[in-house]
C-alpha cells in the first residue's frame, strides 16, 4: 500500500501518542487497516497449530514488542518501518535521525545483481584438469537440466539456474579441494530451499560423468552476485560535527574492534526488520559480517565522509530477502507488516533495509560523537529500569523524575540506583 497523506505531518508527535492515537494515525496514513488493528489489539498472533508447522517441540510463543519507525523518505517514497526488537532506543533514534535526513537531505538505493549463490564441494579431486574439462563440457547441460526438473517453476517466474563456475581451492596437503558455484535467479523469493534442491540435484551427474566424489552441496550467505546499498546525503551540517562523523567512521574502518560494535549498530536497524517481515535474520548477518571481511581485514560496513557542509554515507552488502514462501506468507504478523510497508518486491524490501541500518548507523556515530551513549541510550534505559525496580503506576513519573537527576549529574545509572531511590520514595510516603 502507499502512504495516502501527508506523512511528514502526521509523523509529527508520534512517539509521544499512546498506543491508540499512534493506531489512529497510522489509519490516517494507509499504513494499517481496521482489521490489523483488531489483530494487533488481541495481542497477534496465539495459533499454537502455526508454530508446530514452524518449529519442533513447539509449546508457546516468545513474543517481541514490535514498534513502528517513522519519518522515513526512501527514494522519494514515505515508508512507515515495522520493526520486532526488545532494545532499547533503537526506534527511538532511528526516527529522530530519518527525521533529520528528510528535513535536510535524502536517501537513495538501489541493487546491483540478481543472483543468489550455492556451493557443490568436492573435497579431495583425484584429477582436476580432467574434472575441469568435463565439466566445461556439460556446464550447459547441467544448467539445462536444472532448470527443466527442479527450477522450472522459478523459470516462469523469470528465473532459475543462470550460470556455474568451477574453482580450485588449495587444501594445504596433496589433495586439490574443488568448489562449483552455481548461480540462480531467484525473483522474490530468497531462494534457500529451491537453490539447495537445485545443488543436490547435480550431484549425481556431476559425480557420474566426472568419477569424483562431491561431498557437501549448500547455499552460501556470502553472495556478492547482488548487493545492495544505501547513500544518504545531508546539507548544511555544521563543520565541528561532519567531522566529529568522519572521524567515528574512520575508527571503525581502520580498528577491527570498533568495527565489530560499529556494524552492530548497522544491525541493530536491519535485523528487526527482517524479523518483523519472517526474513532470515541469521543469514543476512552470516552474510554481512563476512562481506565486511572481504578485503582481508574486518571494517565497517558503512562509510561517512564530510567535505563543505554536506556529509555522505553510504552502505554496500549483500542483504538477500523474500517477499513470497516461507514465514513471510505463513505469519500473518510478518504479513501485516509487509503490507505495512508497501514493498512490492524482494528488491525492493533489501533496499529500504538497507536504508535502516544506515540511518539507524549515523544516529548511532552521531550520539557516540557528541553526547555519548550514556545520555542517550541510558536516558531512555531508565523505563526499563522503572519496570525491573517494581515500581508502581504512581510511583513511576516520581522515580523517573529522581533516576533523571542522578543520570546527569552522576552521568552514570543502575538498577541498583532505581532500587534505592525507589525505597527512599516508599519511606518517605510512610514518614
């Protein structure tokens, strides 16, 4: 669906609705129905049959607080982002940062490649050149034959098997390793299951005509046959904090340490997106973390640059994802939250989650910069605190009040503080 009023505008105050007005203006927006709204009230979805077909050994749900992100302008389109996460701040600064973006510059994506990526291992070659001819030889059969028997449903939807090369790994001993990698078009489907069928398809005539034995077929998560990436551009920032951003990215791009929790905050924006949509989060984080390694040493995933007021990021990865099959039709919560978006295509979904991490990386670097993780993070840390001390309704906006102080001028807060504080407020009501 597309967003049918003035997003900016009702975007406005968001965070400070409760959960019935945010209901009312995402109805205003287009974003979500009366039924969703029925479905979301009742605490989604409670269908125990659901998750037996998921899962083994089922007995319940573990259930995330599931929020939406706004002030999203994605290529010139208003998204309202859903997203499933239990951290703290995350949403909080990710739409306080796309807000910034949308006022003073934009955000841009596109993708490059179509093809998602599987491995046929031969671990010990008795005779490689040999192999490697024969296989030169049939590679259009094999291809053929692929796409006839298992793909061809994928075929008519525009896909299916698209190319495969042969590699020559060194194993360190005697032996020669060979890797197969074969390349499929799997429109917008992730293609996990159809690619390895496909792979265990051709080991039998790969070991028929080449006397070899293969030894493992799977997918791969590191596929950079098609990437995506995000750029975002902002005017008139001010000198003192481009750089201050410039320099928090070079750390990250130069200090595998730093990188490791830099692209964790990338993360932080990606993975409740594809968790909120039933998208492998675990793969495209495999997938991620290993393209970040590609040059040989672990960096950062993303890359901010300023020069004259105006700073660019941009962020390249494989992020490989479905809109059809698997949990992403089966859950009727990951379906709401497809529609919710209005993303028309796997494509199209990788783009705007690319988009999210990046955003959700700048308010990142950006508070790291200039008021530090403390004032930020811990700021809004401090409900979960009121919760874990047992403080009452009545007690809250009092404790809140007094956890507040004590992080500025202590710039530090526990739960232990809360549980103090707590007790002094209980004392003195009984004094």
């Amino acid at each position: 669906m597309s967003l049918n009023k003035d997003a900016a505008q009702l975007f406005q105050g968001f965070s400070k609705l409760s959960r019935e007005q945010r209901f009312e203006k995402l109805l205003d927006l287009g974003a979500l129905t009366t039924t969703d709204v029925e479905f979301l009230k009742a605490g989604g979805v409670q269908d125990h049959q659901l998750a037996d077909k998921l899962i083994e050994n089922v007995i319940g749900y573990f259930q995330l607080p599931l929020g939406v992100a706004t002030n999203f302008r994605i290529d010139d389109e208003d998204y309202v982002i859903p997203m499933a996460v239990e951290e703290t701040s995350i949403i909080a600064a990710l739409s306080k940062t796309a807000k910034w973006i949308r006022q003073s510059g934009s955000i841009d994506t596109k993708v490059e490649g179509d093809c998602i990526l599987g491995q046929i291992q031969i671990a010990k070659v008795k005779d490689f050149d040999r192999l490697e001819t024969i296989f030169n030889q049939n590679k259009p059969f094999f291809i053929e034959k692929a796409n006839e028997d298992v793909a061809a449903s994928m075929v008519k939807r525009g896909g299916g098997v698209v190319d495969l090369t042969l590699r020559r790994l060194d194993r360190g001993d005697s032996y020669d390793m060979a890797v197969i990698h074969l390349t499929m078009n799997s429109c917008d489907a992730m293609g996990a299951n159809i690619i390895n069928q496909v792979l265990e398809y051709l080991k039998s005539p790969i070991e028929n005509l080449t006397g070899e034995q293969v030894t493992m077929c799977i997918l791969s998560n590191l596929n950079d046959e098609k990437l995506t990436t995000a750029t975002v551009t902002i005017h008139d920032v001010e000198p003192a904090l481009g750089e201050r951003l410039e320099e928090a990215s070079l750390f990250a791009e130069t200090d595998r340490y730093r990188a490791a929790t830099h692209n964790k905050g990338v993360m932080n924006g990606i993975d409740p997106v594809l968790i909120a949509t039933g998208n492998d989060w675990r793969a495209v984080e495999a997938g991620v973390h290993a393209y970040a390694s590609s040059s040989g040493q672990y960096k950062a995933i993303t890359k901010w640059r300023y020069k004259q007021g105006t700073l660019t990021g941009t962020l390249t990865a494989p992020i490989i994802v479905g809109t059809v099959g698997g949990v992403t039709a089966l859950h009727p919560t990951a379906n709401l939250c497809m529609r919710m978006m209005g993303v028309q295509s796997a494509n199209q979904l990788s783009r705007v989650i690319a988009a999210v991490g990046l955003v959700q990386n700048l308010g990142a670097i950006k508070a790291l910069s200039t008021e530090g993780i403390i004032q930020g993070h811990m700021k809004l840390h401090i409900d979960n605190l009121l919760l874990v001390a047992g403080a009452t309704d009545d007690e809250i906006p009092i404790l809140k009040e007094r956890l507040q102080h004590w992080l500025s001028t202590q710039k530090r807060v526990s739960l232990s503080n809360a549980c103090d504080l707590l007790a002094e407020i209980r004392q003195a009501s009984h004094a």
